[in-house]
C-alpha cells in the first residue's frame, strides 16, 4: 500500500531535510506552502514572508484551519494513486483531521523534535530569512496558538531528534523507513 508521510516539527527542525531524503529516493511530494505562493502569484502579489503571511490567514478565514488539507486533497489523492508522497507542510491540528479521514491508515505522521536552543542556532544562521532567538519564540507562540501545530506532532506516529548532524538525522531516517518497511 503506498504511504502519506507527513513531515512535521517547529520551524527550523529539519523538515525540509527530511523532505528532501524523501523526494531523493523517487517520492512524489506536495508542498502546502505551494498553495500560497500559487495565490499570490495568481493575484499578481509579491510573494515574500508578509504577504505569506496574510494570504495564509485569508485563505484560513476563507475555508478553515483545515485549508490547505481541502485544497490539496485532490492532489495528495492523484500522487498517492501513483505511488508513496511526502506531505511538507501540514501544520494545523483541523488538516491532520482531515486526512486522517480521508487516507486513513495510508497517513503516517513523522515528527522531527529539536532542542529550543538548537533551532534558535539554526535559524540564526540560515541563508533564506534568518530569525532572531525573541523571533523564533514568537513564531514558535503564534504557531502552537493560531494555527494548531502542536497536535499533529504530538499525535505523531514515528519520532526523530534531529539535535546533530545531518548525517545522524539521515542514520534516523534510514530506521524510520526501515520501521515504515518500504
């Protein structure tokens, strides 16, 4: 039976990283964060983090904390016909809800946990929209409280800590796939 992986965690976990092994290995993936730069794109905005931001929270306002599950489904359903598909983006407590529903035991959520402190260091030094320590705290704030993103980690079926190096967090996916046995 092919398999919905969901990859979740804070920002600056590693969930891309994770994504990636998976696309590496031939994996169809869908980005919900697609979804908005396709809107924006769509209304001739710029795409950049603050009207991210709001379109994320219009499209929320238009069709629920599960938006972005309803407007993918669709999607997730044609890749997953074909074969396995890593979901990047599932955030809110409302769009594990829903496809939970609707793929059933074919929804596997893994969560990727890292020390505050780890990410805080992280994402200080990243490239592409670093973020301050007082930054990340209240993204981490807005994000548990407005969007619900502490239930699909919690409720997660495999857990990995990703506090090292890449190649520790790969060592760990490696066993995640062995567990998934695929």
């Amino acid at each position: 039976m092919n398999k919905a992986v969901a990859v979740v965690g804070m920002c600056g976990s590693g969930k891309s990283v994770l994504c990636s092994y998976f696309k590496n290995l031939g994996w169809a993936d869908v980005y919900f964060g697609g979804v908005t730069v396709n809107q924006l794109k769509k209304e001739g905005i710029e795409v950049n983090e603050f009207n991210e931001r709001v379109m994320r929270e219009g499209l929320r306002a238009k069709h629920g904390m599960g938006a972005f599950a309803i407007l993918l489904k669709e999607e997730i359903c044609r890749k997953l016909k074909q074969g396995s598909v890593v979901l990047d983006g599932l955030y809110s407590w409302a769009e594990y809800k829903i496809l939970k529903e609707l793929l059933g035991d074919a929804l596997i959520i893994l969560a990727v946990v890292t020390n505050s402190g780890v990410r805080k260091q992280r994402l200080s030094t990243r490239t592409v929209r670093p973020l301050t320590p007082e930054q990340v705290d209240s993204r981490d704030i807005a994000e548990i409280e407005n969007m619900e993103k502490g239930g699909p980690i919690a409720k997660a079926d495999y857990f990995v800590t990703n506090n090292g190096t890449e190649a520790e967090l790969y060592t760990q996916f490696e066993q995640f796939m062995q567990w998934l046995n695929v």
